[in-house]
C-alpha cells in the first residue's frame, strides 16, 4: 500500500533523520509535556504488523519504522506513518533473502533507517537494503550479505547505518570478516568498503564533521578508529579498549564526542571498559590527525543506551537503570541514582530536562544539571491493551535461551525521536505520540 504525500505540504523544517536523531533540524520541542499518563497526552497509538528494535525516524509529515514479521523472519517492513494522526500512510514490504527462525534471541528489524530529503534507506540484519521514495517507490535495493557475507552471527547484526549528503554507511559486524562500507544514496553502488577484525558488536557508526571534513567514527570491539567518509582511509586509531560493543559515539561538537563502553553482565570487560568511557578529542597534527582521550570515567558502565551531552553536563545509562551526570569540561562524576527502570533507549534533553525511558514504560523526567531531581514519571503504556504480536516466534532449544527469551518476550521501549512539538516512541509491534493537548481537546 502507497499513499503519495503532497511534497507542497511537507513541512521539511522537522526531521529526526537517522539513529539518535543525529545533525536533527528544527527540532522545536519546548511543548513537549513534563507530566502525562495513559488516559491524557497520548495523541495517537498504531500497532505494527511484525516487530521491530529500531527506532522512529522522522522527514516532515512522515514518522518511519521498520519491522520484520513471519516464523522464518520471513518479511521485512518499511513503514510510514502520518506524524499528526499515526496513520498508516504505506508499509513496503521486502522478501528476505537469508532466512533464519524469528526469535527472541536474534536481532529483529534492529537498525535503524535514516532518511532525507529525497528517500528512505533501510538495513536489515539479512543484509537486505532498500531505498523508497517518500511516497513508498522502490528506488534501489541490494543484498549486501551477497556481496560481503555470509553472516556468522547467532544474535544477529544490530548497527545502525549513518549518512552523509551522498553516501550511506553501514558497519557489519560479526563472527567472520567484518566491514565498514559506504554505499551510493541515488543507487546502492558500493563506493569503498574497509577491513573490520571478526568479533560481535552492536555498536552503531556516527558521521562527524570535524576540521572541515567528515569523519565515520566508529567505537567497536576494543578499539575507536576514525574514516574519510569519502574515500574510506582510515585517518585515525586508539586501541586497548574494551567493553565498547552497543554503544554509540556522541558528537557534542569541535572535534570531541562521547564514547561508552559496558563491563558486561558478568563483569568479563570490567578492567578495559574502566578506560573505554570518556571524552575523545580529534584535532589534526601536521598532514594527518591526532585523537587522545581529554578525561576517561572509570566507574561508568552503560549497557544499551548511548550516553548524551546535555548543556555543561552528560549523562549515562546503566542496564539496571542507575544514571550517572559527568561534568562534560572535568569528567567528574556529579552523581549516580537508580531510576526505577532499566533503560534500553538513549536519553533525550529537552528545555532543561532530560527525558529517560525505561525499559517497560515509565519515562521518567530529570532535571537538567548537576544535583538529581525527579520531575515527573509517566507511565506511557498501557500494559492491559497492548496489540497482540501478528510474529510467529521459534520455540527455544536450550534452557539459556529459553531463560533469554522470557527476558526480552515483554514490552520494550526501544528507541524514541522528536517531531516538533510531538515525542514519538516505539515499542516491538506499537507507535505512540505524545503532546501537549491542545484546549480544544481538552
């Protein structure tokens, strides 16, 4: 199903564009409420077909997801939605061209797709990449596990791809040879692949202009490297990390940005990741480039969700919900309090607040600075009207997976992104809207 939308009407000054929402423009969020519930302030609720661990994007009008549904992870889709009423605007189905049985131990729908101005472009964990129209036309597709695979991954591939003006990058990462390439944004041509070590990571690829370039940093499997986003050299090396395998690095601006790293749920990364969490400078040095740690935290440990800069102060996430507020300019710990659920979703600052969403729900709404001051905690789902999952799960073969399974089987708030003056947030199989109720709807 394709619905064409009116490009005249297209309000391209809103955009949430890729994961994270990174280089996001004309994000006016100031409406955005501090307190709210199931029965108020929710502005629409749509059930997906299939489940999807990405997060929303948004371009104008259009808020996008990306699912996979069958026993077999049999289809994926890419779904559009109306940014003020939720609506359905078309869902664009692609066939898988490597199946494998849908469970709740494999990545499923996990990268996140980034859009612009001209299209969509989504990754898949098969190795499947499309690009659409904004009315829903298929402009290009490619399997790149045919070209680069095939995958040896027994969660599955779960990195994001980031953009620039002309090129898509996607980082593959897994048991076997693994690559950073970038792909052509009008045809899906391969411009320049690199190298990457074997290893399992999750960790997704940002794009940073810094010194008059851009730059695909990439924060994975024990090391931080630096790429021309255009010709693929590596410009820059810092090694003897740890830890650093889901989360992200933060651009806070000048040639600095934030790099996390987990000491694991049983503590295998404790030693290495102590030094994997900081401030990372790159600055150039004669014909080349220079990157060194500015200060390292050794008591942070982040597990899902990304760390974020919020004015003078960052802020970190643990998996058991403890968030930590650093001083961006020292490194000093200001505080660690214990939210009341874990977190899988990066944060999100808003005015002077900072919005954290727990694992099955609550968001809870911090106070932006140095001393922990809950605002506000609201309860977002609705946890006896969930819409009942359309994908048809693999029954687990050992009693570990099994044990897994039962842990991931429940709602997950998996990713958030703004629009305006709406919070769009996503679980596994439902897309919610939150505003500020206008008085008519009061």
């Amino acid at each position: 199903m394709a619905v064409a939308q009116d490009n005249a009407k297209v309000d391209t000054a809103i955009a949430w564009p890729s994961f994270l929402g990174a280089k996001a423009i004309g994000v006016d969020a100031t409406k955005i409420p501090v307190n709210w519930s199931t029965q108020e302030n929710i502005a629409w609720k749509t059930p997906l077909t299939g489940h999807g661990q990405s997060s929303p994007v948004v371009w104008g009008n259009s808020v996008y997801v990306t699912t996979v549904d069958g026993p077999n992870k049999d289809t994926y889709h890419v779904i559009s939605l109306d940014r003020k009423t939720g609506k359905v605007q078309w869902d664009y189905q692609v066939a898988n061209t490597a199946p494998v049985a849908n469970s709740y131990y494999v990545s499923r729908a996990a990268p996140t797709p980034v859009v612009d101005a001209e299209r969509i472009v989504a990754f898949f964990e098969s190795g499947d990449c499309v690009s659409l129209s904004h009315d829903g036309k298929q402009q290009w597709s490619k399997s790149v596990e045919k070209e680069f695979g095939p995958w040896k991954a027994e969660f599955g591939l779960g990195a994001s791809p980031c953009q620039d003006a002309q090129r898509v990058f996607l980082l593959l990462e897994h048991d076997g040879p693994g690559h950073l390439v970038a792909l052509s944004k009008s045809t899906g041509q391969t411009l320049w692949s690199q190298p990457r070590a074997a290893g399992r990571s999750w960790a997704s690829p940002a794009t940073f202009e810094i010194g008059g370039e851009t730059q695909v940093i990439v924060s994975s499997n024990g090391t931080l490297k630096g790429y021309s986003a255009q010709e693929g050299t590596e410009l820059w090396t810092i090694g003897n990390l740890g830890g650093n395998t889901s989360v992200s690095p933060i651009d806070i601006g000048k040639g600095t940005f934030l790099v996390g790293a987990s000491a694991g749920r049983n503590g295998e990364n404790a030693t290495q990741s102590q030094k994997s969490n900081g401030l990372v400078q790159v600055s150039k040095s004669g014909s080349g480039w220079e990157a060194k740690f500015v200060w390292q935290a050794d008591k942070l440990s982040p597990s899902w969700a990304s760390p974020i800069q919020f004015g003078q102060h960052a802020y970190w996430v643990s998996r058991v919900g403890v968030v930590s507020c650093v001083d961006v300019a020292t490194g000093n710990v200001l505080y660690n309090e214990r939210l009341k659920q874990a977190c899988w979703a990066t944060p999100v600052g808003i005015g002077d607040k900072v919005y954290f969403f727990g694992k099955e729900g609550l968001t809870t709404v911090l106070s932006a600075g140095p001393s922990f001051q809950v605002l506000a905690e609201n309860q977002t789902l609705d946890l006896n009207d969930l819409p009942k999952e359309t994908t048809q799960m693999a029954e687990e073969t050992t009693e570990e997976r099994r044990r897994s399974a039962a842990a991931f089987s429940g709602p997950t708030v998996y990713g958030a992104a703004l629009a305006g003056d709406t919070l769009i947030m996503r679980i596994g199989n439902q897309v919610i809207a939150i505003e500020q109720p206008t008085e008519q709807a009061k």
